[in-house]
C-alpha cells in the first residue's frame, strides 16, 4: 500500500506539474497574440495564402466601406452580434477581407447596426493578422450571404466562392484580423485558437489534488489500523 500510495501521489503531482507548464506556455502564447506580436511584415506581391496562418502583416490600399458583409451569430459576453468584413483593395489590385472586430446586434433583423466608413475611402495602412475564414462544424449552421442587392450583406460561416459571388471580384482567400489598436475596428479581442490557458491550471489543480485525497486516504487509513 505504501509503494502505490507514493507511486500515485508521485505520478499525479508530474502530471500537475506537467499540465502547469503548459498552462504557461500557452498564456505566453495567448499574451503575444493579444498583444501584437512580431512585427507586421509587408507580403508585397506574395499571396496571403501562402503566409503562415497569424502572420502579421502591413497592407496598403484603400476600403470598400459600399460592399460589406456582416457575419452572424458571433457573441461576446453573452450578447449577440456580428463581425464586420471590409473589403480592402492593395495598391497592386488585389482584394482581401479584412475583419474589423464584434459589433452588437440592433435588436431588430431588419435593423442592421451601421458599420460604414466615415468619409470617402482614401488611401490607408491597416496592420492585422492573417487567418482563415471561420468555420463551423455543423452544415446545418451555415447560411451563404444574402441574395438581394441591399448591402451590407448578412451570413454565417461563408465559403470562399460565395464571398467571390457575393462581391463580384476576386479575394485573396481568408481573411485579416485587424489589430485591436488600429483605427476604424469595432470590438477586437481575438484569442489564439487552442485550449485556453485557464484550462490547463484547471487540469494541474486537479492532478494536485488527485495526489493530496491519495495523501489524506493513506494517512487516514494507516491511522485508523494504529487505533486498532
């Protein structure tokens, strides 16, 4: 009994400790992200597609505030919402979407929150993050954008083609997460994907006292056959 007891109590306080290093890691990971990270870089004529997926980059051009999509059924703090997909055309042409945070739901579904663009669109650097479109694990959950000719456009969990149909041009596939500090966004907390580091010192705390009730067991148990 007593070799299983500090077996176990051993095993279970590795894995604890295991469990909090990765907590670590992961929220050094999660503050980088949140905070900007490497430097943003500017692709130049290389396609967004080819970058690694959260590269920062620099991009220089202008926005299509007329031809927005708004993407449903994104929640913050319990309220309802949507994320704001920009167009923005880069000096050589091309065209990416670029995501400028949460806004929250009017209340109305015929009531569409305002995000234009103050202003006529002129020449600007953004900074963002390079990502994929969102997507969602259940068919049932998606909707493409809005057939009629009225802009913004409403959808959830668009594909690729459709945004290229929706807006009648070509897209550099996925999109660009705008940075929480630049101008023009609306709510931006973006979080790297993966388990949060919460998790992890939930997993550690449990192990630990995995091998503390193993402690308290043996203890008891052997006091018990003493009294005897």
């Amino acid at each position: 009994m007593t070799a299983l007891a500090v077996v176990g109590i051993a095993v279970f306080v590795v894995c604890g400790a295991w469990q909090w290093d990765r907590g670590v890691a992961r929220q050094a990971v999660w503050q980088e992200f949140t905070t900007g990270g490497a430097p943003a870089i500017d692709p130049g004529a290389q396609s967004l597609e080819a970058l690694p997926r959260f590269t920062r980059v620099r991009l220089a051009g202008r926005y299509d505030g007329e031809h927005q999509i708004l993407l449903d059924n994104r929640t913050h703090a319990g309220r309802a919402g949507y994320e704001v997909l920009t167009p923005f055309e880069l000096q050589d042409g091309r065209w990416v979407l670029v995501n400028r945070g949460w806004i929250p739901f009017s209340g109305y579904r015929d009531r569409l929150p305002d995000a234009a663009l103050g202003g006529p669109s002129a020449s600007v650097t953004v900074t963002g993050r390079v990502d994929t479109l969102p997507t969602q694990g259940m068919a049932s959950g998606r909707a493409p954008p809005t057939a009629d000719a009225s802009w913004p456009k409403v959808t959830s969990y668009p594909q690729h083609d459709e945004l290229v149909a929706a807006l009648a041009r070509p897209l550099e596939s996925g999109q660009v997460l705008l940075d929480a500090t630049a101008a023009d966004g609306y709510l931006r907390e973006w979080q790297a994907p993966g388990v949060p580091p919460e998790r992890h010192f939930s997993y550690a705390a449990q192990w630990w006292l995995f091998a503390a009730t193993v402690a308290v067991l043996y203890v008891t148990l052997n006091l018990h056959k003493t009294d005897r």
